[in-house]
C-alpha cells in the first residue's frame, strides 16, 4: 500500500483514461463533482457516496481548552467542522473482508 496522497489531477486522469473525455473535460468534471459537494457541506446539508461514505458538518459549541505546553486555560469559540463517516462496506474493504459481508 502506499502512502501517496490522491489528487485532483489524479481523479483527472482516471477520468481521462477510463472514460475518455479530454484533459480538460475531465477536470472540469472533477471540478463540479467536488465544487457541488463542497457547496452542499456550506450550505448543511449532509452528503451520502453509497458504498463509500457520509460526509456531514457538526457544529461544536464553545468550551474551555488547555493549552498544552503552558498549562493555561484558553476558551475555544464555537465553530463548524466536517465529519466523514465511512459505509460498513468501506470499513470492510479497508479490512480486507468482502464489502457485503456485515457481522
């Protein structure tokens, strides 16, 4: 397995050489893909890759913390922060078990 980090301009070329549209087709097609779901997020609503994924916004409220190295106490303000939750066939592909089989 390798540590590679998945790309844009490697979703590009995927789409390239599986599906046949130009360079240029195939990134505007990532582009919208990503551009939707990420406006979909800003706006709160939830997205759902079946087989894959959810991804959600959650909003945390406003505490206390510690700042680690000093000790002191500082407050954190409230804010929004994006969750995925991965599908039971995900976690079972990244288990190496066949992605049907559910326990």
């Amino acid at each position: 397995m390798s540590a590679k980090t998945l790309t844009r301009a490697d979703l590009t070329e995927v789409v390239h050489r599986d599906i046949g549209l130009s360079r240029t087709e195939s990134a505007d097609m990532v582009n919208s893909v990503l551009d939707l779901i990420a406006e979909s997020l800003t706006q709160g609503s939830s997205v759902k890759l079946s087989s894959f994924g959810t991804f959600m916004v959650r909003s945390k409220r406003a505490r206390m913390g510690r700042n680690p190295k000093t000790g002191e106490e500082v407050p954190i303000t409230p804010r929004r922060v994006l969750v995925f939750r991965p599908s039971q066939v995900m976690k079972n592909i990244i288990n190496g078990e066949e992605p049907g089989d559910i326990d």
